[in-house]
C-alpha cells in the first residue's frame, strides 16, 4: 500500500504540484487509509501543516461546513452552535457577523499553525511579490506547506458545492485536496471542472485508482496482521476470496486472531466461500463474519467511522466492554441487525436516532448506558428490541408504533419511573415479553396477546391478573411476585415455570397437567409438601428446591426424580440421604445435583451412572462420597464438609474427573486414600483448588494432565506433593493461613 501513498505525495508536493487528487475504489480497498497515511506523512515531511477531514455522510443534520471546520480547530464550542428557532432580521444580523467573525479566527488559526504566528501579525501574501513576501521566503527555503482537506465518500454533486464553499473559507491557506470516491476513475476524466479562485485550479487535477492488493502485497498484509498459524496457502485464500480488498483481509485476520483455527477453520472456509460471490459494495457485509468470530468481550476501545458501509445489514459489536462511541451509523439506513450488548462503556446520546434505519428488525441496546433516548427514535418495523439492564435509562421511548414488534426485553430497567405497561395494547404480534426488574405500577389485561410463549416478571411488585388466556405459553417466570394461583390446567404448552419466592402461592397447587414441563423452580416457597405428581411427567429434567424448610419429602417413594438431569436442594434440613438405607434407588438421566446447606445430609444414597458435576456445600454430617454411585464424574466442589477426612480411595476412583475443588474441609488430610509406596493416578484431572484445608498433609495420586494448581492455607501439606505434576502452566501457591 506505500505505492499509492508516494504516488499522492509526488502529485501534491513533486513536480506536478496538483492542487487536487480524486482517489477511488471499491468499498474496502482501502482508500480512507491510505488518505490517513498521505496525511500523516505529509505532516512528518513538513509538507503541510495541518489536514481537515469533511465525510458528508457523518453530518445528517447538515451542519454548516464552517461550523465543522471550526470544531476541528477546537474553535467552535457547544454553546456557539447556531439555533433556528428565530427568524427576525436583527437575529439574522448577528448571526450573519457571527460567522464572519468565526471566519477570521478560523484564518487566524491556520496561520499561525502555518507561520507561528496569527493572520494580522504575518507578512503580506501576494503570489507577485518574489522575495519580499513570507511566501516567497518559504518558497526560496522549500519550506512552503499547504493544508491538506480530505473529502471522505462524496459524490461529484457534493464535490461541486462543498469546492465552492471551501474557497470562500479557506481561499489564502494554500490547499490540497484529496477526493475520495466510490465510483472508480479512469484518468482525469470527470475530476476536473470550471472552478474560479485562486485555491482550485481547474487543470491541476490527477486521479488515482485504488486498485485491490497483489498476491504478494496481501500475504505481506496478513503475514503482519495474523497471529495465529496460517498456512501461506491459506492466507493466499483469504486474499483471493476477499478480492484483494485490505479491509475485508484485516478484519478477517483480526477475527482469526481469537478463535482457536482448529475450531473456526470450518465456519472460516463457509463464510469465505460467501464472500468469493460478493462484488464492489457487498464486500462490506464480511463485517459481520469477522464481528460474529469476536470473542464476547474483546479490547476494541474504538472504531473508525461506519459511514462508509451504507449497504452494511448486520452489525454485531456484543461485549465490545471497551468501546465508547461510534460514529457514522445514522447513514445505515439498509442496516437489518443492529447488536451493541455488553458494551457497558458506550453512551448513546439523546440525539441519536434509530428512525431512519427502515430495515432495522433486531434493536440490542443491553447493557449500554443510555440515560434517555428521543421519543420516537425506533423504526416501526422493528420486531426485537433489547434495553436489558438499562440501569440508567430514565426516560421509555415511544413504543406505541412497534405494532410488529414480537420480542420486548426491559428487564433491569432499574431506573424507569414507575409505569403503566399501556404500550403493550399495539403490540398484537408479541411473543416474548421480559419486564422483570421494572417498577411497573400494573399489568394490564394481556388477552390480546394471543400469541405470546414467553413472560417474564421476576421481581415486579405488581400483582398478575389475566393470565388463563395465555394458552401458547411455553416460559413462565413469576418469581418474587405475590401471584397466589395459577391456571396450570391452561398450560399444557408450558416448558419452564419458575415460582421461587412466590411467598403467597397457594401450597396445594397440582402440577400434573403440565405435561410438557422440563424445569421446575419451586425455590423459596412456603410449599408443605412435596408435589409427587411431577413423577409422572415425562419431560421434567430440572427441578429446583432451594430453602424449602417447611416442605416434607417422602424420599423413599421411587421414580420422585427418575427423569432429572438436574436437582438443586438448599435448606432442606430434615434430609438425611436421598434414598433409605434398605432401598436400592438409581437416578439414570441424572447430570448435575448440588447440595446445599443440608445440616442432617449423612449419605447420597443414590446411583447416579451419569452424574458429571457434583457440587456440596455445608453438609456438615456428610463423612464419605459412595464412589460407586458416580463414576463418571466430571467435576467436584466440596464447600464446608468438616467430616471428610479423604476423598478418594483406590477401590473406587472417578477416572474421568476434570476438575477438583476443595475448601474449608477442616478434618481433610489427604485428597487420596491409599499406601503410599503405591502408584495410583487420575489421568484426567486438569485443574486442582485446595484452599483453606489446614489438616492437608498430602495429594497421594499422580495428575499427569494437570495443567492449573491452587493451593492456600494449606500449611501442613508438604512441598514435595507441590512438584509432582510436570505439565502445569498455572500455579498460585501460599501454603501459610492469612493473619
């Protein structure tokens, strides 16, 4: 690319000495680059002073051009912006002095950053005085330099006006103009034009075209841009498929950069394969392709202006953490997706407009910090719109247009003054609707909402009436609202039901009807019993019984949990062991059990074939794990279990654990029970926490795969049990107790 740089700065400043030089292309060859890089060359050079950046697609509102170059100069402040509200002649006036003053200190400036020194205090310019004037001095020194003004994506239309009025501002401050064009150029044809004054000269123009990169000028790109292992053949790929354009090449390689090539290799090879049919402007669409393989949450702190990819359709910058502003995105008007989640940085002013995005369907403002936004800032057809966790947004837009919209999410909208959700009366076509976390005052009758699978009002304060013509719904969460009764009966569609902290349920509600359910959440509640008809449905595969101290649970019954993949009990203090002692009971499809805060739990009890993470905290009766009931164990957290002496014995060791975490065992002293002249081994284990287990003396097994060692206030454990495992690449180790 440094071939188009020297080629602009011999036309500007070498014999030629062009006044303007038009640069074209195809979106994506690299064209505002290369204009940043004559700019930033020419001012090492000390050929120019100074460069001025005009994008016409960055100014919607069509500001006056003297205003922007006045902000570029830091001359313009907020308060001096012009406002239209007036239309007196006396107003006229003074706006009219106004602007030629903001004129003359805009000359001032450029001359002293041309000279030292302010327009009044320099010597008199006139291009037939040789020798006498500062200019002739400068050009007797070869010191003479120009400003170079970039006009960024313009049409020849715009270029004529914008010319026009750049030499009524600028005409003393020796210009140089770089045009940047779409359309491409064929010689000077159409670049030149009557033009009057003394800046632009009509026949001292050049035009170049920016052609896409050789094969050795691309592998030359990426070899310095990929940091992953590419193969030249591949990267060779890259630069074929993306037609030679630099853009497409870097934000590819910038995407190879995070992902795992073994992994990504294949979605690689399909997305490619789409971006060999793309031509001119389309190349702008691999955007989404190298946004889509970011990871969620990536450094970029800033982008350049968007402005330029006015056929870009999706935008995806989820969990861009660092990213602060954007610029350029009012002129996507053909853009379809837009995802701006996670980045918790970005604030979106109040004067920014989604309206003229007409083909805008997928809004995602999640997480952002937005404080307020216009009244009517959303396209009408919009179908999903995300303010999720809005914490800060103070002021709900009108939604009463989004008569399309299927899918509104405004939980955690924190600080939204209370409301009354009248805006759902449009919203005929909603299917999901997530106003949890939002202080709503009441809900409205939803029986227009006929089609509605999911509702969500975790935490609202209202009391939920209506729902027994919500027949299609699939998710229900109504956790910490003071729902009493439910339709279940209505609900055969219903997969998920979350009541945790419903304190006013009625305790004798049956679940039987519900014979879709898969999750059940009970948590919280003052349910007495259990509900044992939920054994008979087939489908059930989670089931969620946190604090539940006043439920009594027959576990002898066989068949309660037969189907579950999942069951979390907190709080259950009258549970012994999940089957009794005389019973043989299995749990088949059962993959995770988390036991919490169960004061009389003794033993599991249970069989549990497929079992791979297993978590237990403050069992503080529990003195040995049944190894024979998990043996395919893939994860282990033991929290506070003050009875376990060991974990493991040779008779019965979980050879395909991966993971083991173990702290505040006080009476644990060692990870493995064995002899210890024997050799025993987990081939399997890759990360190994021993925190706060002061009767620790040894580990016992070979872990020839760990890769991650923690170990803390562990004093008694030997040094010589900490240099066993020679694969590691992590280590924190502090044998002694914090004072």
């Amino acid at each position: 690319m440094a071939q188009p740089i020297e080629e602009i700065l011999n036309h500007f400043f070498g014999e030629h000495q062009a006044s303007k030089v038009v640069l074209a292309g195809d979106a994506g060859a690299g064209k505002t680059w290369v204009a940043r890089k004559v700019c930033d060359a020419a001012l090492k050079k000390e050929l120019s002073y100074g460069s001025i950046w005009i994008v016409p697609a960055e100014n919607p509102e069509k500001k006056p051009l003297l205003d922007t170059i006045a902000s570029q100069l830091s001359l313009l402040s907020c308060d001096e912006e012009w406002v239209d509200d007036e239309d007196s002649e006396e107003v006229k006036e003074k706006k009219d002095k106004e602007q030629e003053d903001l004129k003359t200190r805009i000359l001032d400036k450029l001359e002293k950053m041309r000279t030292g020194k302010p327009k009044n205090q320099a010597l008199n310019i006139d291009r037939g005085i040789q020798g006498e004037t500062e200019l002739g001095h400068e050009a007797a020194a070869g010191k003479l330099r120009y400003l170079v003004v970039v006009l960024d994506n313009i049409t020849e239309e715009e270029e004529e006006s914008i010319v026009t009025e750049l030499k009524n501002i600028l005409h003393s401050s020796f210009l140089k103009m770089l045009i940047i064009r779409k359309e491409s150029t064929d010689g000077n044809a159409g670049a030149a034009r009557e033009s009057k004054g003394d800046a632009i000269q009509p026949d001292d123009t050049k035009a170049i075209r920016l052609e896409p990169l050789s094969s050795r000028d691309a592998l030359i790109l990426l070899r310095g841009r990929v940091k992953t292992e590419v193969s030249e053949n591949q990267m060779l790929a890259i630069a074929e498929k993306a037609l030679g354009l630099p853009a497409g090449m870097i934000l590819v390689a910038e995407a190879l950069n995070h992902i795992c090539l073994e992994d990504g290799v294949q979605a690689f090879e399909f997305a490619m394969d789409d971006v060999a049919k793309m031509k001119g402007d389309d190349i702008t669409a691999v955007l989404q392709f190298a946004y889509d393989m970011l990871p969620e949450e990536t450094e970029i702190a800033q982008l350049p202006s968007l402005s330029d990819l006015v056929e870009l359709r999706e935008l995806l910058l989820k969990g861009c953490k660092k990213l602060t502003q954007l610029r350029g995105l009012s002129p996507l008007e053909k853009l379809e997706v837009l995802d701006l989640s996670g980045c918790c940085d970005l604030i979106i002013g109040p004067e920014e407009s989604f309206s003229r995005m007409s083909r805008l369907k997928k809004l995602d403002l999640s997480g952002t910090k937005i404080e307020s936004l216009p009244l009517d800032c959303f396209p009408s057809n919009l179908r999903h719109l995300s303010l999720r966790d809005c914490n800060i947004l103070k002021q709900l837009p009108s939604l009463e247009s989004l008569s399309k919209l299927e899918r509104l999410n405004l939980c955690g909208a924190e600080s939204l003054p209370k409301f009354k959700a009248d805006f759902l009366h449009h919203m005929v076509k909603l299917q999901i609707l997530n106003l949890s976390k939002t202080h709503l005052d009441e809900l409205p009758s939803l029986s227009h909402l006929t089609d509605l699978t999911e509702l969500s009002l975790s935490g609202c304060c209202c009391v939920p009436t209506g729902l027994e013509v919500l027949t299609e719904l699939k998710v229900l969460d109504l956790s910490g609202t003071e729902v009493q009764s439910l339709p279940l009966e209505n609900y055969s569609k219903l997969h998920k039901l979350v009541l945790s902290n419903c304190s006013e349920l009625d305790t004798s509600m049956n679940f039987g009807s519900l014979s879709h359910l898969e999750v059940l959440d009970l948590s919280g509640t003052k349910m007495t019993h259990f509900p044992y008809e939920v054994e008979h449905l087939p489908y059930l595969r989670e089931l969620h019984l946190l604090n539940v101290k006043q439920m009594q649970v027959d576990w002898s019954r066989s068949g309660i949990f037969s189907n579950l993949k999942k069951l979390r009990l907190d709080c259950c203090p009258k549970l012994v062991s999940l089957c009794d002692k005389s019973a043989k009971y299995e749990m088949p499809m059962m993959q995770t059990l988390e036991l919490l805060d169960l004061p009389s739990l003794s033993r599991i009890g249970v069989e549990m074939p497929s079992l791979e993470t297993l978590k237990v905290r403050a069992c503080v009766k529990l003195e040995e794990l049944e190894w024979n009931c998990f043996m395919n164990l893939k994860k282990l957290h033991l929290d506070c279990c003050p009875k376990l002496v060991y974990i493991f014995y040779p008779a019965k060791l979980p050879e395909n654990l991966e993971t083991l975490k173990v702290q505040l065992c006080n009476k644990l002293e060692t990870v493995f029970k064995g002899d210890e002249s024997g050799e025993y081994e987990m081939p399997q284990i890759q990360t190994l926490e021993l925190l706060y287990l002061p009767a620790l003396k040894r580990i016992g097994v070979e872990m020839p795969s760990l890769e991650t060692l923690k170990v803390r206030a562990c004093e008694n454990l030997h040094d010589l049990e900490l240099n066993r495992f020679p694969n590691l690449k992590t280590k924190e180790i502090d044998l002694v107790s914090p004072s």
